[in-house]
C-alpha cells in the first residue's frame, strides 16, 4: 500500500486541511476517545480497551497493505482514515477486484459546533486524497448495512451500494465509486452549496420582487404583446388590417383605441412585427403617454370580446398572463450567459437558460398554484434542484405498468440506491405492514404538500399511502416542468409526476387510468419506428416512456365526478435519459433552446451555427434532416399523430 507523508489539500468550506499518516503514540490518545462515543458504535471499539485499540492501529501501520491517516484543520485532528489494498481483506471475496480498487472507512471528529455541509466536504477531500494522491482507480466502501447517514452521504459523493454482503463482523453495503462519477458528484454538490448561498444572502420578501423594475416589466410587456398579436392572428382570433403604406392596424371593436406596426407576412398567416414599431393610440388618452405604456394585461381587456374571454374566465387568464410576465422578468433579471457562452454549456445550464418557453401559448408560464416560495424553488429558470417524495402505495389500489423486459424490481434497482431502499422497507416494517404489499412511488414535493396530504388523509390514515420521506438524488425541472432530470446520475431516467397547478390552461395532472397503456403505447411506437428503413437510416430513436404507476380507487374515481383533475393527482412514469445515448462529439439542448434570446437580443441557435462552423443553410439542413424527416414520414407513413 503506497504511503504519502504529508499533504496539503483546500477545500472552500474547510479551508487548509493536513492529511498525514496516523503515529499512533502521538494520536492514539484522541482516536481512542472517539471510538468510545456512540456515534462511533459502528467500528466496533466502543468499551474496548485503550491498550488493546492502541495495538490494533499499531499492528495496522505496520501492515503493507494497509494504512490509516489523519487529517487536521488549523492543528486540530478533524477524521481518521483507514485505507487497505482489497486483495488482501475479506471484502475481496464478494467481488471481482480491479486494478487500482482501494477500500476505505472514515471516522470525523465530534461535533463540538455543528457545520452545515462538514461531513459532506470532509468526505470530499478524502475522496481526493484518495485518487489523486493514493492513485486509486476506484474507491470500495462497505458501511454497516443500518448506518443510514453514512449511506446518504456516501450517495452524495456518488458512491452507489451494490448488494448486500456478510462479513465477519457485520452485515455491510458493498459499495463502489470511481473517479469521475465522484467529480459529477462533486460539482453536483458545489453548484448546490452556491446556489443555497445566493438564496440565503439576501431577504425573501424583498428578493421576490428585485426583477420587476419599470424597464424589464416594460420590456416584457413589449414581448409579449407582440407575440399575442402574432399568435391571434395566426389562429384567426383577431385581424389586422394592411395600410397602404405597407402597415398595419388592429383596433377594438368600439374604435377607440388602436394598434400600428411595421410586420413582414410570412407563410401560414405568421407576421413578423418590427417591435420598434408598434405604437398604441387611445382617443381618450394623449398620445405622448400611450406608446409607453403598451401592456399585454391591457391588450387581453380591450380584445376579450373578440377573444371570447369573459367573466371569470377572462379572470383566470389575466393571472396566467401577470405570472407569465412576472417569470420573463425574472429570467431577464437573474445573472444569465450571453447567447455565445450558452452555445458551449452543458444540457441542463441550456435547459435552465431558456427565456421564450412554449413557442405558440402566450401565457405559457402561468403555473397558477405555485407561491413566491415555490417559483423561486420549482420554476426551471430558478435552477434549484428539488429531492423526489417517496410514497409507498399499497398494491390494491396501485398499477405498476412498463415495457417487455422491464421489472418492478429491475427499475427500483436502477432508479434507488440498495441503501434507500433497505431504509424504506425498514420503515414500513416499522409500521406493522408488509413491503412486499407497497409499491414505490416517487412524487413531486409540491404534489404531497399542497394536495395528496390534504386530500388522501383517508388513505394515508388506513396506509393505504404511506410517506417514505425524500430520496437521496437531486433533481433538476425541465422546461416541461413536471419532468425531473437527475441531476446526482446522469445514466437514471426522467421522472415525471402529477403536478397539479394550472399551467397554459389545464391542470398538470397525469390520470392513472392513461398510465395503464403509456408503456404498451410506447413500446409499439418504437419497435414500428426500429423496423422502418428510412428511420434507421437517420439514426431517429423515439424516447420511450419506459413505466407508469398510478393510484385509483379513491372518493375522486366516483362516476359523479365526471372527468376532473381530481382524477389526475396520483400518477407518475419513467422516460429514457438521451444523456445515455450521444455520441462522441454530440450534446443535448432541447428544441425550446433554438427560441433563446439572450439579454442583448443576440439568438442562441445563431450562435450554435457559429459555434458548428458550418453555413446556415447546412445547419438548417441537419436540423431538418433530423426532425422534419422524421416527424413528416411518421404522419404520412404511419399516420402517427393524425386524429382520425
């Protein structure tokens, strides 16, 4: 076993930390007072004699296959170290060894003050040390098989608990990481604790209205009434007019007030408006005060006759419009990339990047039912990753659907760490019931908070569902956002989940009735779209959604209910990650992304065509190849899509 003498590793929470081998007449003293402490239980020395712990770490450096360090911040010891070759322990016989496999324990120091985010930081210069220093190739661990907050925080550096396992003096987790999955793991961690930061820096209150300064609602409203022009005319809802001078107008059906602008007509009745030349003019309002004050809200009013928006609808609009605006300020507002910078970001700084959203609704950011708080946590655009709630739902009232080939048990494998789901059955053997009569059920904290809580406390009260608490990967909200990218592993599914607030119209629920033949659905589409030539050809691979969950049986599933978001609160599926199928040279970013406009105005699928150095007729030409081919031979050749 390679032994180092002294290094100096930083850390930006712990600063300066010295990791040198262990001298045991030197620090024996202090490791022995640990490992009588309760929280140490788990190594085993808790009543131990001193001596008899002194000869253990004595006969241990002298070992060559094994050796423990200690690592001091500012002189003082802060965690101890146990590093060993796993040819030569125990562990070596539950798996096939690699070249470079280092095993390891850690033991921290008592927490004299309580540091948020210590164990997690100290884990993560060991971890360091470990690879860089010791040159492993991959880190082994094998933890007490009840030791929780270990398993939680070996997750967060991404180890990842393969099997159960029995040694000689416990039943332990076998548990591997290598280099690069602990750096994902890491920026994970550091993206976390800097965003928390920022949060954390300035008062809520006042933090919640910082974006809406005069100029960017101004610039919003500008936006967005020239998009509601564009749209309504597109859809034949209102009619402007062309001057002979090559202009148009749009004026309200009592006459008084009136819209002009310079636009190009394009193909399908879309008009391109100079945005520069749209002025408002009311014959009750001076003209010097109009232009300025051009607001989408105002617009909806005047136009909501012709737009068939009365009463309590026109009401329901008019929020859905107001939250649309006030979340375009807030991406406008928040520190953003230039449309050149983004061109070269990874998937997920793109996706949380995105200004226009959906391209045809206005009021495409409404989320109606989300609060100050829940924007700036669950919003795409806010980038702040969420922890999943686990539910166990009893079998009886539960479906459990997926593709050929895919088991229960096979997706709860791929999807949760061996650890959560020891803890999870525990807690249901906790409370008196079988596990094997639950199925698992991830949900959108939102979700059980604001509705399954308040509205299934018969089921919870006759644990029909039961809460399981959060799971351990974070995850990050797409632009759909009721669809979760894991942001700790890449290589885990898209998890989508009822999310009921009123976005663009209708309620996001997802019905348990529809989960029931999403995956049969899929599956046919892809084993059509894998037979057919032309596809293949174009390498076009549809992402499946792989399985479904969905709990029924409630008061809601009452026939007198008729078809309601009622029914729509308690379902979720699974869809391939497309992370886990670029190629060398390839990288993600959604459709939504060729819409971005960065803060000067400048596109990002402009400077994705720079950024290819290639002309843009042949980008355009790859593009189209890749999505119009394929879309267009689905609908003529299968009818996919068609509504009979």
């Amino acid at each position: 076993m390679k032994q180092i003498n002294h290094t100096l590793i930083s850390h930006p929470l712990l600063g300066k930390i010295n990791v040198e081998p262990l001298n045991v007449a030197q620090h024996i003293t202090t490791i022995s007072h640990w490992m009588h402490m309760d929280y140490a239980s788990f190594w085993g020395m808790k009543g131990m004699a001193d001596v008899k712990i002194k000869d253990n770490y004595q006969t241990l450096m002298n070992s060559t296959s094994e050796m423990a360090y200690i690592g001091s911040i500012e002189g003082e010891i802060k965690f101890l170290i146990e590093v060993y070759d796993v040819n030569h322990h125990e562990i070596g016989k539950h798996f096939q060894p690699l070249t470079g496999d280092i095993g390891m324990h850690i033991l921290l120091a008592p927490a004299n003050i309580q540091q948020s985010g210590f164990s997690k930081a100290v884990m993560e210069v060991v971890l360091d040390f470990i690879f860089t220093q010791l040159n492993a190739e991959r880190v082994v661990v094998e933890p007490d098989v009840n030791n929780d907050k270990i398993h939680r925080l070996n997750q967060r550096l991404g180890i990842r608990h393969q099997r159960k396992i029995t040694l000689s003096n416990k039943e332990a987790l076998l548990g591997f990481v290598t280099q690069k999955q602990f750096e994902q793991a890491k920026n994970v961690n550091h993206a976390l604790h800097n965003s928390k930061q920022i949060s954390d820096g300035c008062d809520k209150a006042i933090a919640y209205t910082k974006q809406l300064s005069l100029e960017n609602w101004q610039r919003v409203n500008l936006e967005l009434v020239i998009k509601i022009i564009t749209e309504f005319s597109h859809e034949r809802l209102i009619f402007p007019e062309k001057t002979t001078d090559g202009c148009y107008y749009l004026t309200t059906e009592n006459k008084q007030i009136t819209y002009r602008f310079e636009a190009q007509m394009l193909p399908l009745n879309h008009l391109a408006i100079n945005a520069t030349s749209l002025t408002k003019t009311d014959q009750n309002v001076p003209a010097t005060n109009v232009s300025d004050n051009i607001e989408a809200m105002s617009f909806i009013i005047e136009f909501a006759h012709q737009l068939n928006l009365l009463g309590e609808k026109l009401a329901t609009y008019l929020e859905e419009v107001s939250s649309t605006l006030t979340s375009s300020c807030y991406k406008i507002a928040k520190s953003s990339y230039s449309a050149t910078e983004l061109a070269t970001q990874a998937f997920q700084v793109i996706e949380s990047e995105m200004t226009h959203g959906h391209p045809s609704f206005v009021a495409n950011n409404g989320r109606i039912g989300f609060s100050s708080d829940d924007y700036h946590q669950f919003a795409p655009e806010a980038a702040n990753t969420l922890q999943l709630i686990w539910l166990a739902c009893h079998r009886s009232n539960t479906a459990f659907h997926s593709i050929e080939g895919l088991s229960y048990q096979a997706l709860i494998n791929q999807e949760l760490d061996l650890s959560e789901q020891l803890f999870f059955e525990k807690q249901l053997i906790n409370k008196g019931v079988e596990p094997k009569d639950y199925i698992l059920f991830p949900m959108h904290p939102w979700q059980w908070k604001n509705k399954l809580v308040l509205l299934y406390a018969k089921e919870i009260a006759h644990q029909q569902i039961i809460c399981l608490g959060q799971g351990n990967d974070n995850y990050l909200p797409q632009q759909s956002i009721r669809t979760l990218f894991n942001l700790s592993d890449n290589s885990k599914f898209y998890v989508k989940t009822a999310l009921s607030i009123l976005n663009m119209g209708f309620m996001r629920g997802l019905s348990a009735k529809y989960m029931a033949v999403t995956p049969a659905i899929n599956q046919w589409v892809f084993e059509l779209v894998s037979q057919d030539q032309t596809l293949k050809a174009l390498n076009f691979v549809p992402l499946q959604e792989l399985a479904t969950v969905g709990f029924s049986g409630s008061y809601y599933e009452n026939e007198q209910l008729g078809d309601t978001p009622y029914k729509k609160m308690l379902a979720a599926l699974w869809r391939e990650n497309p992370t886990n199928m670029i190629g060398k040279n390839e990288s993600l970013a959604t459709m939504a992304s060729l819409l971005h406009l960065d803060n000067n105005g400048e596109a990002y699928i402009t400077a994705n065509i720079q950024a290819a150095k290639i002309e843009a007729s042949e980008w355009l030409s790859c593009y189209f190849k890749a999505y119009l081919t394929p879309l267009l031979h689905c609908f003529y050749q299968y009818k996919l899509g068609s509504v009979p």
